[in-house]
C-alpha cells in the first residue's frame, strides 16, 4: 500500500473508520504512538490512529535529538533500562532508520572544573557504555568507542572552548537523530503502508472499552470510532483521557544558537553542570548550521499546555553553563529561539532527575495506556503495548515483526542525490530532487518549496505549522518562521489547485 500522507488520504479514510470497527485505536501519533500504529498494523491488526492536531505535536518534536544507549542509567545502576536503550539504538542504526540515525561525537572538556578523579570516573562509564554497545551488537564501525584527546586535538573539534587551563578532553561517540519529527513522519507512513488509518486533527474527547469519542477538529464533527483495543499514547497528556494515570511532567528546555555563533565547533559538547552529579548540559551542533543547547530538568505542576514556554530563568541556566568554557561567551542576545518539552515521567517521591526512564503499561478492560519512558526506546514501548492490547482482547496477531522493519526512507540508498537530500529523505531523495527541480526556490535554512510540496503530498502536512514547525524546523527562530511564511501558503495554495 502506498505510504503518503495527504488531506484526500485523510477525507477518505475518515469517512472509513466512522463506518468500521477496527481492532486497535491508537490515540496519540507522537513516537510511541506512530510505533504503536506501525506494530500493530505489521502485525495483521487493523488499526485507526489519532491526534487531535499533528505528527510530532507534542514531546517527540522537543528532544535534544539524542539517541542514546543508556550510559546515565548505568550511572544510577538501572542496567536494564540502559541495556535496553543500546538494544534499541542498535536496531535504529543498523535497520529501521539507518538514514535518519547517525554516530556523533560528543567532547567533554578536560577543564579545571573537572578534577583527575571525576575525569577517571567518566572515562570509565564511557568504557562500560562501550561494553553496552557489544552486548547489544552494534558493531564499532557504526559507533566507534570512547578515547582521550590532547588540548590541541580538542581545539580542533571544538576551537571555542577556553584554551586556559584546557588539559584536553574525553571524546565518546552516541546516537543521533537528524531530526526528531522525521523519525515520527517515517513511523506514520510506514504505519500507513500497512494499512493503518492515520489520521491528524481528530481529537479524542473520550475513550471506552470498544473505542472512542472523536472530535473532527477541522470541521467540528463529531463521530464514534470502533474499536476492540485502545491504547492511550499521549504521553504527558494521558491523564487527561486515563485518570489511573499519575505523572510528574519535567521541563526540558533547549537554546537556539544562530549560524556563526560558535564558530568551527564540530563535536557535541558534554559540560559537567556544577553541582550535580551525572548531569550534563549539551551543546548540538545541527546540520542547519545553528546550535542546540540543552537542556533542562525542571518539575512542572498545574494543567499541561498544548505547546510548553521555555521560561528565561531556563535561558540563563544554560547560558551559564555554556559561558563556563567558552574563550568568548554567548550573549543573551545571541540566542535566537528557545523551546521546550515536557516528559511525561510517572510520579514518584524524589526530584524529576531521580525518576526511572523506565515506561509502563497500564490497561484497564480494553484501554492500555504506555507512559514514562524515552525517545531511544519508542519502539520498544510499542510493542509492549501492542502486546497488552492483544492478550487483553484475545486479538489474533501474528508475532512483532518491528525489530527489523526498515521504515520508509531506509531502503538501498540512491546514487546522485544531493547529500543534503539523501540526509533527510534517505531512499526517497531523488523523488523529492525531482520536485525541488521544479520548485528550487528556497524558504530558509537550504530548505526549498519543492521540499515542502512533498510534505503537503506524502507527509500529511495539512497547513503552514505543518510545514515550518515540523516537516521541517525552520519555526524554531521567530524570524526565520516569519520570513518561510509566505512561501508555505503558496505551496499550499498551490497543492489545493492541483
């Protein structure tokens, strides 16, 4: 079956699931969610997935990008979760999204802040994140081990970092996303290439044992959608639909440094946070040419709003741990956005740094709700649901097939595409090149209106947050979003005529 995403796709397969029954429900189309739909539906399970606005809304779009095999639950002695994670970043580097899922080194700065004995310590979680990486298979050719650099070898990654006092660094290598929002758009195509119904601006108003009130949010209509298991997906929002659900949301909050800013930083960086223990602030360096710079772990009490404020007290916290190796220091004014995520941890006594990454599934009759966890181990979380919602529902599924389902994207890589292309659209570049021929004007950022024509016709982008917030992340910056504007009603005018 065809994997795009488009508003005519939508219109017919909204007027399907308000005539059908399907087995799943999944509710929520973040990286939980979209996996969910993708495990089910590869599964031989028919399957409707919801979001009352779209793909990568909520906390998938807000990470620090970072697919990570687990190195600080090792620290805290969750070697589980932290087997787990290098189980999951194998899959992701090696299969299912090869294309979007890269090694990055990452430099910590061997400062006068960092004594002998806690550079020892570090050096010798690296190493056991190492032996994490063999028992997970990953081979080294795809994430190479963790090494000591002279203070010259470290200038040449990263020239900005204070040269006084640098007695080198300790490199180590992790995963990396190219963009968050892509892995989740490929989760859902790949989903609708097995038949799922993924269906944006449709929010649940309220879920039962066999289905679910939906709210048509384009058009106000509101229909029931059949189904013999729900799973809730909404992540921080679950308890807004499963009042079993307890959670402690975290603020993670993100810099965004402008192009130049840190001029010839090449590496990630891992900056020690004073005072803390196992913390590290980073900072990103993107394919864009800005500057990550990340992040917070803040408690958050009260309702749980649709889109998070990074507050500035957030900004000076990491402004300040960044200033604290930097030769030159980055102004306020240098900052040229900000944004923040909420994770949705399961409540606990302690600190919202001290709670487990650790996911559960709750269910109650035919409503399985999947909670906690993190961006490395969606896949994971997805098929325990799945598994949930089968045995509770006495489903006939076949066997998880996700492990080594490469997602749309991560097929045999096409000779001549543009490597900027190849990054963000993997197999399919050369489709998108023959768009961006006809359409090579450029919005922001490299980015072309051809590109964001292809969003319109097979990544379900239905309007101009779509395009500019999460196709692509041209939104992050105030101005760029506003100068990237005009052109995005354009190409949606213009796919609308067509």
């Amino acid at each position: 079956m065809d994997s795009s995403l488009n508003a005519g796709r939508r219109a017919r397969e909204l007027r399907r699931v308000a005539e059908e029954r399907v087995d799943v429900l999944v509710v929520g189309l973040g990286a939980t969610g979209a996996g969910a739909a993708l495990e089910a539906a590869s599964r031989g399970l028919s399957v409707a997935a919801v979001d009352a606005h779209d793909l990568a809304f909520g906390t998938s779009r807000w990470s620090s990008k970072m697919i990570h095999g687990g190195l600080r639950y090792l620290a805290r002695g969750q070697v589980g979760i932290a087997h787990e994670s290098a189980v999951e970043r194998g899959i992701l580097l090696r299969t299912t999204a090869p294309h979007l899922v890269k090694a990055h080194p990452y430099v910590l700065p061997l400062t006068p802040a960092v004594s002998p004995r806690q550079a020892a310590l570090v050096m010798a979680g690296y190493r056991l994140g190492d032996g994490l990486r063999a028992a997970a298979r990953t081979p080294r050719r795809l994430l190479p081990g963790p090494t000591r650099l002279t203070a010259a070898r470290t200038r040449t990654l990263a020239p900005v970092l204070a040269a006084d006092g640098l007695r080198g660094a300790l490199l180590s290598w992790d995963g990396r996303l190219l963009d968050d929002a892509r892995l989740v758009v490929a989760l859902a195509r790949t989903a609708a290439a097995h038949g799922a119904r993924v269906l944006t601006r449709c929010r649940a108003l309220r879920l039962s044992d066999d289905g679910a009130l939906v709210r048509d949010e384009l058009t106000g209509e509101e229909f029931t959608l059949r189904a013999r298991a729900v799973i809730n997906a909404t992540g921080v929002w679950a308890a807004t639909l499963d009042p079993q659900v307890k959670l402690r949301p975290s603020r993670g909050t993100h810099l965004v440094l402008a192009p130049g800013t840190l001029p010839g930083l090449i590496a990630g960086l891992h900056l020690p946070i004073p005072g803390e223990t196992n913390r590290f602030a980073l900072v990103l360096p993107q394919r864009d040419g800005r500057i990550h710079v990340g992040l917070t772990d803040e408690p958050v009490d009260g309702p749980v709003p649709d889109v998070p404020e990074a507050p500035e007290e957030d900004v000076r916290a990491l402004l300040k741990v960044l200033n604290g190796v930097l030769e030159v220091p980055v102004t306020r004014e240098a900052v040229a956005g900000a944004y923040a995520g909420l994770r949705p941890l399961l409540a606990a006594d302690g600190g919202t740094a001290d709670l487990s990454r650790r996911h559960a599934v709750l269910s109650d009759g035919g409503i399985v709700t999947v909670v906690g966890g993190k961006l490395t181990t969606y896949r994971r979380m997805a098929e325990d649901a799945v598994d949930r919602a089968v045995a509770s529902r006495n489903l006939r599924a076949g066997r998880s097939r996700t492990r080594k389902l490469p997602l749309v994207g991560a097929g045999p890589q096409p000779d001549g595409a543009p490597p900027r292309l190849a990054e963000r659209y993997g197999s399919e570049a050369l489709a998108v090149q023959a768009l961006v021929k006809e359409h090579p004007e450029e919005v922001g950022l490299g980015i072309t209106k051809g590109e964001l024509l292809w969003s319109v016709l097979h990544e379900g982008a239905l309007d101009e947050g779509d395009l500019l917030d999460r196709r692509t992340r041209i939104g992050l910056v105030r101005r760029d979003r506003d100068e990237a504007l005009p052109a995005a009603r354009d190409v949606l005018d213009r796919a609308a005529r067509t």
